[in-house]
C-alpha cells in the first residue's frame, strides 16, 4: 500500500497533472514505441483479439530514441551467462526474427561474424566457445530444433580467420566463428509489427502522445459511473497528453506494459525508497562510417575481443567492432563514454538530459581508429566520419559486473480474484543489447509466461 501511495505521488512530479476520472477503458496499454514497446503490442493484439490493446509513443513516429541508434545486429546468444534472460531471450529472439523477416520479407543478411583473438585473448574466446556448446534450447522453441545445437560456433585459427578476412593483423592468433549472426533492416522491422496492429482488430498505435501521470485505479471516484467502466474494475488510470497539449486525457488501463526505454527506471525511482532505488546509468556509443583501405572483400562481422579490466567490464560494450550494413556499407563502433546527468538544484534528475549527447562528433575518431587497428591494422584515421551515436540504459556503473533485463510487476492494489489478470503494471528496465535481437522474445515472454502467470494466480 505504502508503495501503491507513492505511485500515485510520484508519477506526477512536476505535480501539473491532477487525478483525473477516466473517461474510457482499455484493456492493455503499452507505453513505449520503441522495437519492444511494439512487439509487445503486436503479440497482445494478435493473441487477444477482442480485447482492446493501446500503443502511445510520445513522437510521431515509432523507433525515433534507442531503437534508431543501433548495430542492427541479429546477436546470436553468445555473450552473457548461460542461465540469463539475457541469453534465453537473445537465442529464442533471434529465431523468431529470422523467421518473421522470412515471412515478412524484411531486409536482412546472415552474415555470420568473427571474434578475434591476439594470443593473450586466446582462453577467452576458447570458453566462449565451450560454453555456445552446452547452451540449451530455450522455453517455447520448437521441438524439432532440440536434436540440434542452438548456438554452433567454430574455433578457426589465426590462417583461417585471413582465408576469410585477409586483412585481419597477424597478430590474430585464433577466431570464434557464429554462423547465426546476422544484420536486420531494424525499421523494417518496426514497420512490419506496426502494420501487422493497425490491420488488428483492436489495436490502435497512439502517436506525438506522452504518459504524464499513472495512478492506481480508485473506485470511490467513479460516483458519475462512465458506460464502459465497471465499478468493480481494477487497473491504472493513466494521463496522456497530445502535441503539445496542456489538459491531459485520462483512461484506465486494465493491464498496464511500461517499454518506454531510457526513461523507465527514473519514475519507478521516486516511488521506492532509497535503498531499494533502481540506479540509472547512460553509456554513450559512437559510429564511425569508414571509407578507405585495409578492409578489402570484408564480409563478415568482426568483433575484438571486449576489453577487460578496472575501467572495463566485458558485458558493458562489446568492443569497437565492425558492422556492415544492408548496403555493405562498413561501419565501426560503438565505442563507450559514460555520461551522467547534471543534477538541477534541487537534486533532481532531467530525464532526458541524455538527448543532448547525440550529436557525433570527430572526438571519439581518435580512439576507435587505435582500437579498430589492434586488429585490421590497415584501416585509416582519414577514412573515419562521426555517424551517430546511440544511448545505453545501463543499470549498473562502469565498475559493475553482468546486469540482466528486469521484468518488475506492480498491482495496483486490491486483492485479486483467481483469473482476474486486472490491475497488472509490468515495468521494462535495462533492455539494452541485445534488445532489438530479443524484442520478439521478450514479447513472447511478458504475454505467454508473466502475464499467463499473473492470470493463473
Ligand atoms: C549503441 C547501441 C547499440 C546497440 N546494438 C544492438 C544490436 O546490434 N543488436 C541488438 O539486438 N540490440 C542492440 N542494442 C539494443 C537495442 O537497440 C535496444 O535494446 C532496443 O532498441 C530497446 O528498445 P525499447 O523499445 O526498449 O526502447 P526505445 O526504442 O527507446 O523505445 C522506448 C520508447 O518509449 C517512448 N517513451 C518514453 N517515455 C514516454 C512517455 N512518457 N510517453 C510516451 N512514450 C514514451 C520513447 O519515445 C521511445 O520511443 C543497442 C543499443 C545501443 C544503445
Ligand atoms: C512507465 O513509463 C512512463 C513513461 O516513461 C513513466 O512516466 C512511468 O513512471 C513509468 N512507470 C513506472 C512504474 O516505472
Ligand atoms: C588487404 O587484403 C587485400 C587482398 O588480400 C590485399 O591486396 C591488400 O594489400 C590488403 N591490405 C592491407 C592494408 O593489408
């Protein structure tokens, strides 16, 4: 209950928006137009096609914040600890998105990438590799998948790795070779998964329309009673406002999806107390587009091994690596800068500070070129442009080890009856890479297992 009260108090900051009777009712509303926010939404209105299911993005169009500044890599699974969401999303994820931009003809290429290793790097790709060979299906793969191995890899020697990339440097002793990487047209993506809601028959994407304030549903102030809200409802009433609107609309939603990216952990901030706070941290992540020597017939992927060290945690950035695109455009990077927010006077935080550090810039060239080079030593500063630069949600600081995504669920408070799924907020946190490579997963995840679980109990 004390959590339930601080919602209602904190959600609402800058205090502009009354509790305000809602005039409609939804069924589920996800707040969030990025690649996840979407996947959520699609798989809610396909799966549940008489309930009503809301999208609202605050810009006009979907993907416009982390899901436009990104590798738009398919991630095989290959990084993170074995028993992790991160893992069983990013592997069950990719499959699906394979399978999907086959069925919906979306731009894509299984390329394939290299991990390469100098001589002190060696043990670090070989238990890479042993690790891919243990991996086990995850849940709702296909049962005919089972015989085979979910993340093949190959360890190939340094010769090897130059009979397919000639100019990577001699000092390459040993490389990883993932067959299932691959690139993806990540609009393309979003484009089919919005296409696939407005043909729904319930669902409806919401844009240049932002959450202004959520509060727990109260009862005693429905006295006028509004015709498609029940009195015994449960849920969030939640304050959207349009353009630039000043009144906000109000509407209850029954279930309530948070995937609003970079500023989902803020606001659940203020609601919990100061030890149990949900820490924030941005790293920013520079391209540079290359056009010039030393990468001659590139076709694969190749990524470093990711540094290690104090300053240097190996699940915070993969390493400055080289991507290419749909066009075989090359491009390298990210690299990582942690920023923080500047704090106003009155310790608050400005939730979108980070916005303002987009802007690529000839400052990181330095540093990328000399990183780029340990391994394509070939490759020129002067054939280096600042491309774009992509934010991080991190939820751990540069010293921090492994964090997981967070699938946080709140009630909005009154005790439930058996299969009454009502009243359910489940809060996205950290999706960071490899969330784009996940994003059908993750859908899959909160609707088939949370919210079923939610519904059973
Ligand atoms: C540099 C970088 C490289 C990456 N590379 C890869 C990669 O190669 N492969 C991979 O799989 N993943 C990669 N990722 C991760 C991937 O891009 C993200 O995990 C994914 O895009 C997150 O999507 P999202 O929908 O959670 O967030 P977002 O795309 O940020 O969507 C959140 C949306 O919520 C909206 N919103 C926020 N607040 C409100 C509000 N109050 N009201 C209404 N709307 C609101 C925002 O406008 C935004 O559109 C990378 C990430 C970065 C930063
Ligand atoms: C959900 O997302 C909205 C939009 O960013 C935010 O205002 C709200 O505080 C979030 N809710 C929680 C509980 O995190
Ligand atoms: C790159 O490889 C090509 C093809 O083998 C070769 O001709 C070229 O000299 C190499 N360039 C560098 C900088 O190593």
């Amino acid at each position: 209950m004390q959590m339930v009260r601080g919602i209602s108090a904190a959600l609402n900051g800058s205090g502009r928006y009354k509790y305000k009777r809602p005039e409609s009712a939804v069924d589920f509303l996800v707040v969030g137009g990025g690649v996840v926010g979407l996947a959520i939404a699609q798989r809610l209105s396909q799966r549940f096609p008489t309930c009503s299911t809301y999208l609202v993005e605050r810009h006009s169009r979907p993907g416009e914040e982390i899901s436009s500044r990104n590798s738009e890599v398919i991630h095989s699974g290959l990084y993170y600890p074995a028993d992790s969401l991160k893992t069983r999303l990013c592997l069950r994820g990719r499959d699906m998105l394979y399978e999907r931009c086959q069925n919906h003809h979306i731009a894509h290429r299984k390329t394939g990438k290299l991990v390469v290793a100098r001589a002190d790097q060696r043990s670090y790709i070989e238990n890479l590799h042993k690790k891919s060979l243990t991996l086990q299906w995850p849940p709702h793969s296909p049962s005919q998948s089972r015989g085979m191995l979910v993340l093949p890899t190959e360890l190939l020697s340094g010769e090897q790795a130059r009979a397919l990339e000639p100019n990577l440097s001699n000092d390459i002793v040993a490389a990883l070779w993932c067959p299932e990487t691959g690139i993806i047209d990540s609009h393309g993506l979003m484009e089919s998964l919005e296409k696939d809601i407005i043909d729904s028959e319930n669902g409806e994407l919401v844009y240049s329309t932002r959450v202004a304030r959520i509060d727990p549903y109260k009862r005693t102030a429905i006295a006028a009673g509004t015709p498609d809200i029940d009195a015994a409802e449960d849920g969030w009433v939640v304050q959207t406002v349009t353009g630039n609107g000043q009144e906000g609309d109000s509407m209850l939603a029954r279930t309530l999806i948070n995937a609003s990216g970079l500023s989902s952990a803020l606001v659940l901030n203020t609601i919990l107390s100061e030890s149990k706070r949900i820490p924030m941290y941005y790293a920013r992540g520079s391209y540079a587009s290359y056009n010039g020597p030393g990468i001659s017939q590139v076709s694969h992927l190749i990524y470093p091994c990711p540094e290690t060290g104090e300053n240097a945690h190996a699940f915070h950035s993969l390493g400055t690596h080289l991507t290419l695109d749909l066009h075989g455009k090359v491009r390298f990077g990210p690299d990582i800068e942690w920023v923080s927010p500047p704090l106003t006077s009155d310790g608050e935080m400005d939730a979108d500070f980070w916005m303002k550090h987009l802007v690529p810039d000839e400052s990181r060239l330095g540093e990328m070129h000399q990183a780029v080079t340990s391994y394509l030593p070939g490759v020129i500063l002067g054939g280096m442009k600042p491309d774009y630069v992509g934010m991080r949600p991190k939820l751990v600081p540069p010293q921090g080890g492994f964090q997981d995504f967070i699938f946080r669920t709140d009630h909005s408070g009154r005790p439930r009856n058996a299969g009454d799924r009502q009243g359910t907020m489940i809060s996205l946190l950290g999706i960071e890479s490899p969330g784009l490579t996940s994003s059908l997963a993750i859908a899959e995840y909160v609707v088939e297992d949370i919210l079923k679980a939610e519904n059973d109990k």
